[in-house]
C-alpha cells in the first residue's frame, strides 16, 4: 500500500469517526429545534410575560415583578378552577383507566373479527372533540336529552346536568371517557400481548381464575405500561378546555356558577377574552407546575404499586 | 390533547400568524393600484350570524362584475374576539368587519387600526341616520367616522298566541299590549300565566335578554358619559336586576340561555310564551320555529320603547381594498338596502326618513300573524332615547348574565348573587 492511500484510509476513517459522533445529534435535531420553537421558547416567553402588566391592545407592558402571580393565589375563581379540573381529572381517569385494562385484558384472547374490535376501540378517539361535545350536550340535555328521557323510566326526576357541580363533572367526565377509554385499552394490549402465554397457562392448571389471573399476571408485568398511561392521562386531564367551553355553549366562565370551570378554560377566559396576557401566563406557569407535581406524584404511586390492583 | 402547550405559544403563534395569513382578505389582485376597471378584486366580510346580505351581494356584483364577495361567518363572541385579536397581530382580518353596539365602544376607540370613512367621502351618509346611531359610529374625539350602522334593535315582545290562549290570556296584540304597561304588569301577567299551568311552557325563555332590555330603556345604564361603570350606583340597573330575578323567584322562566342550542330546540318546542324581541329578533324566531307560523305575534314592550343590540359596519385598515371596501359598505348600509333587508331578514333600518315611508308601514309578515311589524319598529325606533354606551359594555353584561344565572339556577339568593356581580365588575379594567 501506498503512501497516499494510507492517507486517505486515514482521513475516510476520520470522517467516519465524526460522522458517527454527529449524525446522531443530526438526526434528532429536528425535534429539538421545533420542540425550542414551539415548547421551550413561548415557554420562558410565557415566564416574561407573566411578570409583566400585558394586555393585548397595548404596546406599554409596565413589570409588575410577581404581582400576578400574588393576584392570582388570591383570586377565589383560581382555586374553584383547580378544583374542578382535579375533580374532573378524578372523575375521568380512575374509571377510564379500570376500564381500559377490562376492555384489554378481554380482546387479550383469540377473538374472532379481532382486527374490528381493535379498530372498533380507536374509533370514539378519531372523532373530533367538538363533534363530541355537541352531541353528548343533547344527550344530557335537561328537557329533551336522551339520558334524563331513559333515567325517567327509573323514576329519576330531570336532572340538569349543566347546573349541578356535581352532576357537570360527571357528564364532561363522560366524554373524556368516551374519547380515550379506547385509546388507553390499545395501548394496554400492546403491552398485554408482550406477557409471555405460559404464565397464564401454568396459573390456568393451578386453578386460577381469569379475574385473579388479570390481578396477578397481568397488571404487574405491565406496570411500566401503567405507570405511562397514568401519566399521560392525568397530564391530558390537567389541560381539559374543549370539553367544558363547548358544553357551557361557548361561555368562557364554564357556567354562570363557573360550576365546571377548569384551568385552562380560566386561562382561556383571561387570555383570550379580557386580553389579560400577563394574568393569563401566570395562571398558564401555575398550571404548569400543577401538572409537573401532579404527574411526579403519580409516578410516585404508580411506581410503589406492585401487588397490582 | 395539549392545550396548555398551544397556550404558551400564543406569542409565537401570533408571529406566525403574522407571515401565515399576511394576505388577510384579498389574495387576488396584485399591488397595482385598482383604477383598471378589469382588475379583480375579492373582498371579505366578517359577520356574526345572518345579516340577510347575501341578495346584496349578487345585485352589487352586477354593477362592479370585477369584485368577488365571501362572506365569513362567526358566533357572536368569538367574532369580536377575534377582530381583537387580529387588529392586534394586524393580520387575518375580514376587508369590512360588522360590531355590535355592545362592542362598538371598545373598536372606535382603536383609531389606529380603522380607515376614516370621511377620507371615502361617507361623512355625507350622516344625513341619513338617526343622530345617536352615528353617533356610536365616530371614535371619542368626534374627529373621525369609524362605523356606518346597519340596523337597530327597536323593542317589542314576542308572544305565542296558542299558549295564551291556553292560559286563558287575551290574544289580540292591542290587549295583549294592554296586559302589561310595566314590567311589574309583565311579571303579574307571568304569574296568571303560570298559574294556569300550561303544559311544557314557561312565561319567559330566561331573565337575561329582559335584563338588558330593561337597562337599555334607562336614561343611563352601565356607564355614566365619562366611561365609568356605575352598576352599583345607577337605581336603574339594581331595579332591572330585581325585576328580572322576580322572574326567576316566580318559576316564570324556562331557564334557556340566550342562544345556547336548549334556547333554539326551545324555539322549536314552544318552552316559552313570551321573548323579548328587538327587531332582528323576528328573523331569528323565524328561522328557528319553522313549525309555528302564524302561532307568533308582536306586542308592544312593556315599560315603553328601548333600543337592544343592532352593529355598524366598520373597515380595519390592514384590507388591501379599502378603497372598494368602502364602496361596498356605502351599499350596503344605504337607505334602499336597508329597506330590503328588513323586509327578508327583520333587522330594522337606522335610517329614519324610512320610518314614515309607505312600504315600511304597511309591511307585514304572515309569521306574526300579519303583524303591521314594520309600524311597531318604527314607532319603537322614533321614541327611541339614546344611552351611552361605555368599552366593556359585553364584559360587564355577561358578569351580570352569570349573576342572573346562578339565581335561576337556585344556587345564590339575589343579594349574595348581587355582591358576587359587583365584585365582578370591580374587577372590569
């Protein structure tokens, strides 16, 4: 070998070198540029303008240091906003999830038309949230909607469901669970399905019932999986606003009582339509570190959960 | 799914928005000036609900073949919010944009983000209207005309004539107007009705709409002449307040807010025997109670004649067409369009030399039974006073509205509701 060749075995081998070191960060780049252009900028953003007196319609922002954030801990629809989004999130989530893992654990079996199944569970998820919220708004209706028409038959007088804390919650918890009771069970059987069969064979022969099978098979080796979900679900519950503008007709105050006012809609109510941006990214950071501890103490708990359910 | 994370890019999407939507309204038509009479030109105008323009279009295109006219359509609230929105990111606006009189104040104040309309010679159309509606149409210094109204919202009362005849009410609009001269004879009348239980209907769709109704009769209302909010002060505003929870206190009302899709099916179902009606009201009744023609009649007011809602028409600066945007609001606001339009939509005309004109007082409608409509609004248009109007008009009703609605619902008392309402509106900037 030549020289000159050796050189150039060199000098491939060195870019070879530094393409394995670059690339990687090349590949993932993109993410990381869109995620500080849609994430993390207008995050900090959001911190700026949070400390500042920012109303939309005027060019003078005058800093008010934490004066919004002093406001806003004291502000009384704040803490009833908070509440109804953990109320709603409670609602919402505990039973979606039970559910989600029962729907898993039955299509988890040689079914027939299990592809239609499958899709048959995506289906409520793919449909647009709006066309949700006006449809299940008829059917809780308080004169004419279909389920005050069937609880009739039970002797139930009519309920209004918009009126009511209670009753509010529990028909926009409906239709959380509508959309993503489906969405959560796929991916519960996607890890189902990574549970190896013998388990469930040998826990068969020992007299196992399906039920206690489900308990102790299946819920403990998809924990990470439920540790995931859980989290997921609670920081998609944490930022529920379609559901609770469009069931209230529109009305940013999540009715006259603000009864099913959540945060994002309170946030939604500052930013934008009193135009109070510098209120409204306060309560934005707020929420922002609800989620965050929210989310920290579930993993917490689902992570200590080994017993399964 | 993430709503929090669309909230905090509200500034960077504002920015985009900017670059996204920079045509606004007119992609045709390239930057030459629009003196070529071939040149195409496509205007936008941005609406809440049906303002029966549509026929207008087609007859101007027939004069100016080279405009193209789209309509954009909105709910009530999200299209004011939006003009705020998109005055300030100067993008993504409508060429011409209709406010309502309860945001009119908030929009003439932006001198900068609207055309003079004197600099398109409409300062002549002030001859036509009545003093008050152009009024409301020029920004604070008296300097420049912003707005060219369109309607007004003359009051009356709608009734259904079925139901009263159920309760064993008079039907017959001189009486029915007779029943109740006042509020308090309204709200008695309500009592008889009530009393005669009729099945699957309540007096009043809901106390708002005759809150309002209320106020707008007052000499003053939410804000006194120098844009102050006197709710707790102005005697007027806490005596309409009582009234309308009287309504609720009574078991009058069908509890429907005011355009929720429950108030429409109401409509249609015939909950309510009674709705405050502004003129352009009718059309609304029309389009949704399709079932109960000739059911519905027109009475006068009680407590005498007001004035609720009605918009000007108003041309943001950033359209790329103001020259022919103004041209088109000229047209539309004009005297013989207005006419036409209260004829096919019932929004009632701002120009008074029409009130006295023939084929506006012998107009009818079979709807309401033949009632001589177009006689009630003018005569509830010509005794109208004028009442001012402050910037935050809508935000200040709707902590009212709430207020209203947590009495309805059975939630507060009047008074502790009463409280909530005025620290409400403490907090009104």
């Amino acid at each position: 070998m030549s020289a000159i060749s050796l050189r150039a075995l060199s000098r491939r081998r060195r870019r070879h070198v530094v393409d394995m070191k670059v690339s990687p960060y090349a590949y993932v780049a993109p993410f990381f540029l869109l995620f500080c252009a849609f994430g993390l900028f207008p995050l900090i953003y959001t911190a700026w303008v949070s400390l500042h007196e920012w109303t939309l319609l005027s060019d003078v922002h005058t800093f008010v240091g934490l004066g919004n954030f002093g406001t806003l801990l004291g502000d009384a629809y704040f803490w009833n906003a908070t509440f109804n989004t953990l109320s709603i999130g409670v609602i919402s989530t505990v039973p979606q999830l039970l559910l989600a893992i029962w729907l898993a654990h039955l299509l988890n079996r040689p079914l027939r038309m299990q592809t239609f199944f499958r899709i048959s569970l995506l289906l409520p998820n793919v449909t647009s949230v709006v066309a949700v919220v006006v449809i299940f708004s008829q059917l809780f209706g308080r004169d004419f909607g279909l389920i005050n028409w069937v609880l009739g038959w039970f002797g139930v007088g009519t309920i209004d469901w918009a009126a009511g804390t209670g009753t509010s919650h529990v028909a926009i918890s409906v239709m959380i669970m509508w959309r993503w009771t489906g969405y959560n069970a796929l991916i519960f059987l996607a890890a189902m399905q990574a549970v190896p069969r013998e388990l469930y064979e040998a826990a068969t022969i020992d007299g196992a019932s399906n039920f206690t099978q489900l308990r102790r098979i299946t819920v403990p080796m998809i924990r990470p999986t439920i540790v995931f979900v859980v989290i997921v679900s609670t920081i998609g519950a944490m930022q529920i606003l379609a559901e609770p503008l469009l069931f209230g007709g529109s009305s940013v105050t999540g009715g006259p009582d603000r009864q099913f006012q959540t945060l994002s809609l309170f946030v939604y109510e500052h930013g934008f339509t009193k135009f109070d941006f510098g209120y409204a990214s306060a309560a934005s950071w707020i929420m922002f570190l609800f989620v965050v501890l929210a989310a920290g103490v579930n993993y917490l708990l689902t992570r200590r959960m080994k017993g399964g359910l | 799914m993430t709503p929090r994370l669309r909230l905090l890019a509200v500034p960077l999407m504002l920015a985009l928005a900017v670059t996204a939507c920079g045509g606004g309204g007119g992609e045709t038509a390239g930057t030459a000036s629009s003196a070529k009479p071939a040149e195409k030109v496509k205007l936008t105008v941005g609406l809440f609900g049906d303002f029966g323009f549509k026929p207008l279009y087609e007859e101007y295109k027939k004069t100016h073949p080279n405009v193209e006219i789209v309509e954009q359509v909105t709910q009530f609230n999200d299209h004011h919010n939006n003009l705020v929105k998109r005055l300030a990111t100067n993008a993504g606006a409508a060429d011409i944009e209709a406010v309502e009189v309860g945001y009119i104040s908030t929009f003439t104040a932006l001198t900068g983000k609207f055309h003079d309309l004197k600099q398109f010679g409409l300062d002549k159309r002030q001859a036509d209207y009545l003093d008050w509606k152009w009024q409301q149409g020029i920004s604070k210094d008296g300097q420049q005309v912003l707005g060219l109204g369109t309607d007004v919202g003359g009051l009356a009362m709608c009734y259904r004539k079925d139901l009263f005849k159920k309760a064993g009410l008079a039907t017959d609009r001189a009486e029915v107007a007779g029943l109740w001269p006042t509020w308090e004879s309204y709200i008695e009348t309500g009592k008889r009705f009530a009393a005669a239980n009729v099945a699957g209907a309540k007096f009043v769709d809901s106390p708002g709409e005759i809150f309002r109704a209320m106020v707008n009769q007052a000499p003053v209302g939410l804000y006194d002449t120098s844009d102050k909010i006197i709710v707790d002060s102005n005697p007027d505003v806490k005596k309409a307040w009582d009234l309308s929870n009287q309504i609720s206190q009574n078991n009058l009302s069908a509890k429907l807010a005011a355009f929720s899709p429950p108030w429409n099916t109401g409509f249609a179902k015939g909950s309510f025997a009674t709705i405050i009606c502004p003129a352009w009201m009718t059309g609304y009744i029309q389009e949704q109670a399709t079932n109960a023609s000739g059911k519905w009649d027109i009475a006068a007011v009680p407590g005498g004649s007001g004035n609720s809602g009605g918009s000007h028409l108003m041309l943001p600066k950033q359209g790329k067409h103001a020259k022919e945007a103004a041209e088109l609001i000229d047209f539309l606001t004009s005297k013989e369009n207005q006419a036409r339009v209260f004829k096919e939509e019932g929004t009632f005309p701002s120009i008074p030399a029409l009130y006295d004109d023939p084929s506006i007082q012998t107009f009818t409608k079979p709807f309401f039974g033949d009632a001589p409509i177009g006689k009630i609004y003018s005569d509830a248009a010509k005794a109208l006073k004028p009442q001012h109007l402050g910037p935050k008009e809508a935000d200040v009703r709707t902590a009212i509205g709430n207020g209203l609605g947590r009495v309805e619902q059975g939630k507060q008392s009047p008074d502790e509701a009463w409280a909530q309402v005025l620290q409400d509106v403490a907090k009104i900037k």
